[in-house]
C-alpha cells in the first residue's frame, strides 16, 4: 500500500529513514532548529511528555487516596524530590486533591530550577518573576518556618494568583508580594536589616506601621486604585514605587513602619543585608517549551513567526533578561546564589 504525503516540516521513521512529518512549522525555524543541531521531531511529542504534579510535603501517606480519585498511577520522579509525573491526558483541576491543596501542578523544569537554588532554612529569597506562583509555593515549601521569601511580579493579575495560590496551600506565612518592575525592584530582606531599624519597629509615623494583613482594603485604598485606572494601565510602573498586596503574619512586617520597608538599598548595602538566594525565571519566547510550541497549532503557526522569530521582539526580550539578571546580582548578598532560568532558544539566535 502506498505510504500517504508527509506534510513538510515534521518527521516520521519508516523502516528506519527518517524523513518529515507532522508539525507544518515556520521556514526559518526549521532553519534554527536545524543550525542549533536539533531535531523538529521532538515538537511533535506534546502528546507523549507526562505531565507533572508536585506533593506538599506531608501529604505522601494519602498518595493511594490521590491515585483512586485521579484514576492514574503517580510515578515517583526519582531526581526531584516530591514531583510525580502522570499522563498528560489527566486533569486534576476539578479533583479534591487538588481543591484542597495536596497537590499541584508544576514543570519538573521550574522544579528544577529550583532545586538548583539549594534554598535552606533562614535564607532570604528572592523570586524576581513570580508569577504565576507554582514555583514560589515550592519555594515557601523548601524554605520551612524560617528566613522570608519576597515574591516580585509587574504584572497585578498575575501577582494575585500567586496570593490565592499561597493562602490555598497554606504557604505565604513568610511571604510578601511586590507588584513592581523587577529590574528596578530594590528592597531588601526585612529581617536581614533588623539591627538598622530597631528604632523603628512599634514606632508609628503618621499611623502608618503595617497591621496584621487582612484581604479587606481600607476605603483609601480602594479610591487610590479607582485613581490609578482612571490614569491609565497599572502595569507601567517604571516611575512608581513597588505596591505591597500581599504579607504573611510571620514575614516581618508586622509593626514595623511602611516608610522603612519601602526603603530602597542603598550604595553597596546588598552585599551584606541582601538575598541569599535569587530565582531569575525570565520572560522568554517559550519556544524551548514542547507544549507550548504545540499550542501555535490552535493559535495558528503565522503567529509563532510574529511572536518567537520577529528579531525586534526578541532582542526587547533580550534587553529585559539582561536587565532583569542585572538586578538580581544587584540584589545578592556577598556568597549568595542566583539561578537565570528561560525555556527559549530563539534569544540565543539574536544574541
């Protein structure tokens, strides 16, 4: 029987001659993906890469119950300590374990990121992009009951999944949240600075000194965010200060004046209060993502030139990476550790 046409661009392995088949991508990427060495063929894979689910620590002796419910077998990830891989086919959105924090779902590759962090307890760390939360809620998984964890985004929507993403799992104690431009976010660690504000600390000025957090908001807050969209778009923020939405009742603020949490570092005060550890999970073109490159088959594959292959775009891209790893190093304390981490390759074509 006579094999059908194989649409240009993919790849199939008849009798073991490789030829194409199956994704109709772009030209010019086939182009880079073919100077980079690698091969179109794993693009057409989404269907067989498992997805992943992290466990919250604790919750290991009901894995029986969470494999019933999901009707699936979770495969232990033996690199990556509380991850499970699962078909890709299973939904856990609408599952209890997932409703009620047991589970969650996260890329081994955000995992393990983070496990190259090597956060202990009593670090401060930075999370410099951090939306849309998953890989701060296993970063406040990692950290315990001690140090702080500050959670940076620009973007205010996505800033507060991260916040019902921490409360639902019962993680944001030693969190705070920054709406703010994260290559000019410059506050440092609270409890690292401890001895520079004693004074401070119960002290009001103006009555401004941080209560316990409460998601209900004061009438002078809710008019100051009906004046702020009736100025124009909340993400422009390069001249506006960091907005905190959002602070656990152990992550240091509590008491302590507003005017010196908002102080921004100052000459080199970093290198000695500043983070221990820096998670830098840049903005990217994604096109090293698998799963996302399949998704151009429904958005359509003209767009994927526009959105990943335009070279003005990507050399944007690249000037916010850069500016972004810049700041975190800012941000470093002397001997501390920072992980910059993207799933693009195209940056690297520009670059």
């Amino acid at each position: 029987m006579e094999e059908p046409d194989c649409p240009e661009g993919s790849v199939s392995d008849r009798g073991g001659e490789r030829q194409t088949a199956s994704l109709p991508l772009p030209d010019a990427f086939l182009e880079f993906l073919s100077e980079n060495g690698l091969d179109p063929a794993v693009y057409s894979m989404a269907a067989t890469i498992p997805r992943y689910i992290r466990l919250k620590p604790g919750m290991e002796s009901q894995i029986t119950e969470i494999e019933s419910e999901l009707k699936c077998v979770l495969e232990k990830v033996s690199w990556l300590p509380g991850f499970y891989a699962i078909p890709p086919e299973i939904q856990i959105a609408g599952s209890k374990a997932y409703q009620q924090g047991k589970i969650y779902g996260i890329d081994a590759a955000s995992g393990a990121a983070i496990l190259a962090l090597d956060v202990r307890p009593g670090d401060h760390v930075l999370d410099l992009c951090a939306a849309p939360g998953a890989k701060l809620c296993m970063l406040a998984d990692t950290l315990g009951t001690t140090g702080s964890l500050t959670g940076v985004d620009v973007a205010k929507h996505r800033l507060a999944a991260c916040r019902t993403m921490l409360q639902k799992y019962c993680l944001g104690d030693r969190t705070r949240l920054f709406v703010a431009d994260g290559t000019l976010f410059s506050i440092l660690p609270v409890n690292s600075r401890m001895q520079r504000m004693e004074g401070s600390i119960g002290v009001e000025e103006n009555g401004s000194t941080f209560p316990e957090w409460t998601s209900r908001r004061s009438w002078k807050d809710r008019q100051k965010t009906k004046k702020a969209n009736a100025n124009g778009p909340q993400h422009l923020l390069a001249t506006l200060e960091p907005e905190l939405i959002y602070y656990g009742k152990h992550s240091g603020l509590v008491g302590l004046c507003k005017s010196d949490v908002f102080c921004p570092s100052v000459d080199n005060e970093a290198c000695t209060s500043g983070y221990d550890k820096v998670l830098v999970d840049a903005e990217c073109t994604h096109d090293g993502s698998i799963k996302h490159i399949q998704k151009f088959e429904f958005w359509g594959w003209k767009t994927l030139d526009r959105r990943i292959l335009d070279a003005g775009r990507t050399e944007n891209l690249l000037q916010l990476q850069l500016h972004l790893l810049t700041n975190g190093f800012k941000l470093l304390k002397t001997g501390g550790s920072l992980v910059y981490s993207t799933c693009r390759f195209a940056e690297d074509r520009f670059g």
